[in-house]
C-alpha cells in the first residue's frame, strides 16, 4: 500500500503531465481531472490514515483472541495430562489391590496420592456392597454415601470394565469438610478374573482443579471457569478480576463419562483507536519500513529457531527410539514393512534395509507358525487387527524367540487410517521365569503332600492297627473252629463264613487306605481331564475320615446329583481339598462337641460356567490381621507350621483358571470358596 501510493505520486504524476501538455496543447487537461485527481489521492491518503489504525485494532482484536484460544488449549492439555497421571497412579493402587495388599499399604498408596495434587481429596475402594474396604482417610465411613451420579458411574465403570468419570455435583468431602463443594469422582472398575472386587473411587474438587493445574500467569490475564452440561458454573477463578466478554473461548475437557468444559474470558477490553488519529498514522506509516525489517528479522529468526528445533526433536525422538528395547514395527495396509527401529532389527537378527518395504511373507517368520501368520495377514487385509497376542520370530541362525505383539492403527493428521504400528517385547525371560516358577510350585506342592502325610502318620499306623486287629482276631476264631470238629466230625461252613468275611473287609479297608495315601504322594505331571466334584470327595474321604477321627469331627458333603463335571487335574484339586479340611478340623479342635461338624457342599454358577465347592467349618473364625496375611507365603499361625498350604492351594487354583477366597460363617467359623471352570461336554 505504501509503494502503490508513494511512486506514482512523486514521479508517474508529474511526467504524465508533460507528456500530455507538450505535444498537444490545443487540448490542456481538463481542469475537473486536473483538481478531481489530488482529491482523489488526498482522500485515498487519508483512508490509508484512517483505515490502518482500524485495520490494526482488528490485528490485534484477532491476535488476542487466537492467543486466548491456543492458551486454552494449553491449559486444557495441562489438566488432562495432570489427570491422566493421577489415572495412571490409580491404576497401580488398582493393581496392588488385585495382588491382595494389606489394608495400611492401601492406606500409605492412597494417602500419598492425596500429595502430589491438592486437587484430589480423597481416594477410596468400595465394595459391590457400597462398603469402604480402603481409604485414604485417615478414620473411614463404612459406607460410600455415594451420589446418585457417582453410583451411574460406578455401574458405568463396572458394565464396560473402563475407567469413567462421574458427573459433577455437590458433596460433602469428610465430616469435618465445608459442604457445598463441587466435587467429581473417578470410577476404575477392579476385577479379579470375572469376579467384580469393587471400583477405586478418586474424588476431586473442582475448584482445586482451577487452583492447582492453572498457571499463575494466565489466571491474571483471564476469568477461568469450570461448566457442566448445561453451562451451569461449577467452577471459578478470576484473580485478575472478572472478565469483560470481549475475548471467551470454550474447550471441553474429554473426560469419559463427564461432561465438562474449560471457559476461559480475557480480562482485556477491545483496543482502542489511537487519540490523535493523524498524529498515529504518520508515526505509524514513518515506523512502517524499520518495523517491516524488525518483522521479516524477527520472521527469519523464528524460523531458524523453529527449523533448529525440530531438527533437535527429531534428533531426539530419533535417539529416543535407538535406545529402546521394545521393537517397533510400522505396516502398510497391505502388509509391507514401512518402518522399524534398531530394537526390532537387533531382536529378528536383520537390517533395516532388509526389512523397510519388505512384503509378506518376511524372514523371521518360523516354519511352524506359518499358518498362524497367514491368518493374521488376512486379518490385517480386512482391516482388523489383535491388539495383543504372543507367537514366535525366528533369527537367520534358526534361534526361535517368544516375542509379545502389540499393535494399533496408524492414522495421518487427516484422520485416515494408513497402517498399523506394533511394539514388540521378547518374552524369553519371562518364558523361563515362569517354567521355574512352575517346577517352583511343583516342588512346593510335593513338600506340602510330604508334609502332609508327615502330620497323618501316627493317626494312619492308628488306623491300620485296628483292621489288623481285627483281621487276627477272626482269623483266631476261624482257627479255634477248626481245631473244635461237630459231632460228626466235620467243620460247619456256615460258622466259618461270617469270620472269613469280616477278616477280608478289614483287610480290603486296610488296603483302601494304603492306596489312598499312595495316591496322594506318588508324584507326576499336571494332567487336566473331566472329573466330577463327587468322586475327587470320594477318593480322599478315608484321608479326611483319618484326621477327623481324633478330633471328634463329622464329617458332611452336600453335593447335587447334577452337577456337571470339573475341568481339573485331580490331584492337585484332591490336595487342595485335604489341605483345606484339614485346617477345619483343627480349627473346631476346641469346640464343643456338637459343633464340630464339617460340610463340603458344591453348587453350579450357570452364568459364570464355574462349579463352586464351600469347606465350611464351625471353629473360632480367622481375625482381621490374621486375614490380611491369610494367603501369603511363609506365614503361618502354627508354630509348626510353614506357612505354605494355603499359598500353594490359591496357587493350584488359580492355575485351573478359578478363585480360592474365604469368608466368615454366620454359624461361626470360616468358609473357604472356590471355583473350577465347568466342563463343556
């Protein structure tokens, strides 16, 4: 604008001029052109004089509000990325609840979050039943005192397994607590197996979100609020005052399950015109060149900065991705390799440039798990993927390696789906890790047998004394017979028989229990077969029968005709089974007679495809601090005791797929629950 109207007034105007006059002067400019031109160029002038101000106040009318705007979104980033840290610290609490962490240890994991932000005032794990199993506070209620909206949540959380929050509302935090605060929970829903143990419930305080993750230097340049739904305020903070409406802009802050949006308004008012109009513009068009300069040095230089800078992110995401151990492999949507890290080239045992647009079938495939690549290939071509599952790559040198695959879609800045991006771990240590702790756990459960056949011996050499008794004392009769002929000197059979008999069912009932204790101590490989609940009882009941004598103990099964089979290996389940009566018995040891009884019933879960078998006992029960620790290695009530029986039984059961818990009778005494996956046929 200002070379258009500065060259052609100074110079085009004059010789124009003279071009005209001088060869024609019998025909002079017209003297409306003459005055109607200058006016024109004046006028044009002072538009220019009046219009970049304005032009200017627009600018930055515009630059505020795309500074608000980006400013916003930082802020917005900074609270999810401040939340999604506080997710990712609930979900280790979540895991540590699932391992079975004693109560305190929940108590410091909860209460420490409470200190990395003041904006979470309170962590809690509360049962199906609303009940409190865990809190941060410091004396928890018993009861949740849930909210209609948080209860949706938590049934939200529980039907699609997913962390969610909760729509804000007013709550009260702790008895002690000011009430009337905007609070919002986070549900994350805890399962065991298919058992639902509950949701670890975060509360946070709105407000305190404002406070805590909202830079000091935006909060004095702008009105930050917290809306809801329905652009109800749950939240504020002007520490500069309140805003003037000028400059606003909403972003919603993605929560699952919540909607809640960040407003943010400018405490800025519209710029203003310059006082002296005139005055300005020619300060403003004699700046206008050293202010284009500074602008194109100020543009060069933030380029160069900006060209500086992403040359060091890429050489930092590229030295970040060098040093990872975890392969990363990036495919097409037909299945060529696009992209692979140094991690992925050093696991498969070949180069880059062996890899990188390499189509299917690919060198690390094995032989024997061709089929299974093939498969997924198609998978891949019709636009599906696993996003985990575990196979086997092979090294040129023929080494096979478990590797675990992780793989999700690969979408450009447009949204379109361009391929697929897999992280790889090799496995072979946890492979061998677990083989050990396998032969670990067989180990410990032959021990366990041995230990427990240790603790029957004195009561099977009682047992066998008695059929043994028994047997000479008929065969004595028998021979007494013999030696005392009828009258007519023969033997009556029929006096013998009976003695005969009795002396072979004591012998046959010696020999059942020989067979069952070599049963149960011979050891050999886990075999998983169809076996009923029935016959397992039935197989040991003269090992149970062997214990409970001594202690007076009666000894009771309820088991329903119907009840489908078990998918189990049959010596692991009957050592669990002993182990666990054998805890029953001793613990009505002190009981009074008439309560000594001991049930093992078994019923059938449709829904869950599970048979749940209930040891049930009428003893003195088990205390809170003993309960924490039940299952715990190495621990043991029992100054003889190794404190092994109870870990190595959740551990057999836990092998079958199923759940090993414990619960107080309302008789008195303790049931012991567990579940065994039903048989299909």
């Amino acid at each position: 604008m200002e070379n258009h109207n500065t060259v052609p007034d100074q110079n085009t105007y004059p010789a124009t001029m003279t071009t005209v006059t001088r060869p024609a002067p019998r025909l002079p400019f017209p003297n409306t052109v003459r005055w109607l031109l200058p006016v024109v160029l004046v006028l044009f002038f002072l538009a220019i004089l009046i219009w970049l101000p304005w032009q200017a106040r627009q600018m930055e009318s515009s630059e505020r509000q795309e500074q608000l705007i980006a400013d916003t979104l930082w802020v917005e980033q900074t609270i999810r990325f401040q939340l999604g840290r506080h997710e990712e610290d609930l979900r280790g609490v979540g895991n540590e609840i699932l391992a079975g962490a004693s109560i305190a240890r929940l108590h410091d994991r909860m209460a420490s979050e409470l200190k990395t932000g003041l904006e979470l005032k309170r962590v809690r794990w509360v049962t199906p039943a609303g009940m409190v199993a865990a809190s941060s506070d410091e004396a928890p209620l018993p009861q949740a005192n849930l909210t209609p909206a948080s209860r949706d949540a938590a049934e939200r959380a529980r039907r699609s397994r997913h962390a969610v929050y909760s729509e804000p509302g007013t709550q009260t935090v702790d008895p002690a607590g000011a009430p009337g605060a905007i609070l919002m929970d986070y549900h994350l829903p805890l399962f065991r197996g298919e058992t639902y143990l509950g949701s670890l419930v975060a509360t946070y305080q709105l407000s305190a979100i404002l406070d805590e993750m909202v830079p000091w230097w935006f909060a004095q340049d702008n009105q930050i609020t917290l809306l809801d739904r329905d652009d109800r305020i749950l939240a504020r903070r002007a520490a500069a005052g309140p805003g003037h409406g000028v400059y606003t802009h909403k972003r919603a802050l993605d929560l699952p399950g919540a909607a809640v949006t960040l407003m943010t308004d400018s405490v800025k008012s519209e710029p203003k015109l310059l006082p002296n109009l005139l005055v300005g513009s020619v300060i403003a068009l004699s700046l206008a060149l050293l202010w284009s300069l500074l602008a194109l040095w100020g543009h060069i230089s933030r380029r160069l900065a900006a060209e500086e800078a992403l040359r060091q992110q890429m050489a930092f995401r590229t030295a970040m991705e060098n040093s990872l151990v975890t392969g990363l492999r990036a495919r097409d949507l037909e299945g060529r390799i696009t992209y692979v890290n140094p991690a992925f080239s050093q696991m498969v045992g070949y180069p880059e440039e062996e890899l990188v647009g390499r189509s299917p079938p690919m060198p690390y495939w094995a032989p024997e798990v061709m089929a299974e690549y093939q498969h997924r290939l198609a998978n891949v071509l019709a636009g599906t993927v696993t996003p985990q599952f575990e196979t086997i790559f092979q090294r040129p040198d023929g080494t096979r390696i478990p590797v675990l695959i992780f793989e999700a879609p690969l979408v450009d800045n447009e949204g379109r789906h361009t391929g697929w991006m897999g992280s790889i771990l090799d496995i072979s240590d946890r492979k061998r890790i677990e083989e050990l702790n396998r032969e670990h756990q067989e180990k410990l459960q032959a021990s366990s047998r041995l230990a427990t056949m240790g603790e029957i011996a004195s009561m099977l050499a009682h047992e066998l004394n008695q059929p043994l008794a028994a047997i000479s004392s008929y065969t004595t009769g028998a021979l007494n017979l013999l030696e005392r002929p009828g009258v007519d000197g023969s033997v009556n059979a029929g006096t013998l028989k009976p003695a005969l008999e009795q002396a072979g069912a004591q012998a046959r009932r010696a020999g059942q229990i020989i067979r069952s204790v070599h049963e149960f101590v011979k050891k050999r490989e886990p075999e998983r077969q169809d076996v009923s609940v029935v016959s397992m009882v039935d197989s040991i009941r003269a090992l149970i029968d062997l214990q409970a004598r001594p202690h007076q103990v009666v000894f009771q099964t309820s088991i329903p005709a119907n009840l489908p089979d078990v998918r189990a290996d049959r010596m692991l389940i009957e050592q669990v089974l002993l182990n666990l009566t054998r805890n029953s018995i001793e613990a009505m040891s002190g009981m009074p007679p008439a309560r000594r009884v001991l049930r093992v019933e078994a019923h059938h879960d449709v829904d869950a495809g599970q048979v749940a078998v209930n040891v049930i006992d009428c003893g003195h029960g088990i205390p809170q601090e003993v309960a924490e620790r039940l299952f715990s290695a190495f621990f043991s009530t029992k100054a003889e005791g190794m404190g092994m029986g109870l870990n190595i039984c959740r551990t057999a059961i836990e092998f079958h797929g199923g759940t090993l818990t414990h619960r107080d009778n309302p008789q008195g005494g303790t049931i012991f629950t567990f579940t065994l996956p039903a048989s299909e046929s």
